[in-house]
C-alpha cells in the first residue's frame, strides 16, 4: 500500500455502527410509599384516636357517679362533674381531627365515635331531667333522636358507614354547651343563656335527624343497585 493510500485511510473518519438496544436502559427504582401516607387496609385498630374514643366512653359513668354525690346539690362536685364533662367532650373534638390528620379512620372510628357522643349526651340528659333541672321532653326528643340515628346506621352497615355530617358536630356542640351551663351551678341570666343554648341543639338535633335518615336511605338504595 502506498504511502498516500495509507494517509487517506487515516484521514477517513470512523463510523459509528447502529446496533439496536434491547431491554429498558431506565433504571429501576423501587415504589416507595411516602412516609407519612398509611393505607386503609393498614391502620392499627389500636390508636390514638380510637384511644381517645374509647376514654370518652369510660368517662360517661364516671362523669353520672360524680354528678349524683350529695343528690347533686353539693357545689363542689358539681363543678368537679362538669370538668369531667368537658374533658370527654373535648376527645369528641381531637380523637376526629387526629384520625384525619395521620390518616387513622377506621371503620371502627366511624361508627364508634357518634355512640361515644350519644351516650355521653345522653347520660347527662337523662341525669338533669332526674334531678329535676330539665324537663323530660327535651331529653325524650333528644334520647330518642339519637338511639334513632344509631339504629339507622346498623341498619345500613353492610352497605356502609353514616359518618358524623358537620351539622351532626353542630348539634352535639350546641347540646354540650347547654348541658355544661345546665351542670354548674349558675342562676339568673346564665341560666336563662342555658335554656336558649338547648333549644337551638332541639332545633339542630331534630333538622340534622331528617338529613341522616335521607343520607340512610340513599346507601341503602345505592347498595342493593350495587347488588
């Protein structure tokens, strides 16, 4: 080979052979679930909310022996009374927002939490009405109402879970600032704040009773369709 034969060979640029790829060059990564993210399927039964929802209902007979020492006519227990009162009523507030929060709802949750509000309201009602500070037909329409809606929500189970609607958290605001007013003991213009508060909780008990009924007929419906 000449000399110049040899210089064009060197000059000739190379090329690039076209092979084709096979496989998935895009490496692999694990899917992770964010850490603060739990899956229904995996929230423990045993937590805090739950905790929280089971301690309201532990509270309920403790809060009734308290209120009933002296016939209820001492001062001091019947503050003593109302603080417990309040306590339980304020896991009503934070045993929600937390299962929320930290992605801890659980069936159990659901159905739980509104008859832990029911019998808390329920064994101050009938209390005050026992001891003559409310009359019977308040707590009958209230007590009623709310064994009503219980009943509407087994009724329904297999077809799914009635949660507590926000006028649902109204009602049982209203009746426990009633009730909270009704337990100390206040006279005068307090008192008179007492009747007013318990009327508007009859008012909101009664509207939000209708709503749950129609919402317990809806899945119902929406069930045996499913079906």
């Amino acid at each position: 080979m000449t000399g110049r034969a040899r210089r064009a060979l060197d000059e000739e640029p190379c090329q690039a052979v076209d092979e084709p790829v096979t496989g998935d060059l895009t490496p692999s990564v694990p899917h992770e679930v964010p850490p603060n993210e739990v899956r229904p399927d995996e929230v423990p039964l045993l937590n805090i909310a739950n905790v929280l929802t089971m301690f309201r209902i532990v509270l309920v007979p403790v809060f009734v022996v308290t209120l009933f020492v002296d016939d209820g006519d001492s001062t001091a227990w019947r503050i003593a009374a109302t603080v417990i009162f309040a306590v339980a009523a304020l896991t009503d507030r934070y045993d929600g927002r937390l299962a929320r929060e930290r992605g801890l709802v659980t069936e159990f949750g659901k159905l739980a939490d509104p008859i832990a509000d029911k019998a808390l309201i329920g064994a101050a009602l009938i209390s005050l009405s026992v001891l003559g500070e409310l009359s019977w037909w308040v707590t009958g329409v209230i007590v009623v109402r709310e064994l009503g809606v219980t009943a509407l929500r087994f009724w329904v189970l297999k077809h799914g879970v009635i949660p507590a609607s926000r006028g649902g958290k109204l009602k049982t605001l209203l009746q426990s600032l009633a009730i909270g007013f009704y337990l100390l003991p206040l006279d005068g213009a307090w008192h008179l704040i007492a009747v007013v508060l318990m009327a508007a909780a009859v008012v909101v008990t009664v509207v939000t009773a209708c709503d749950y009924l129609w919402q317990a007929i809806a899945l119902r419906a929406k069930g045996r369709a499913g079906r």
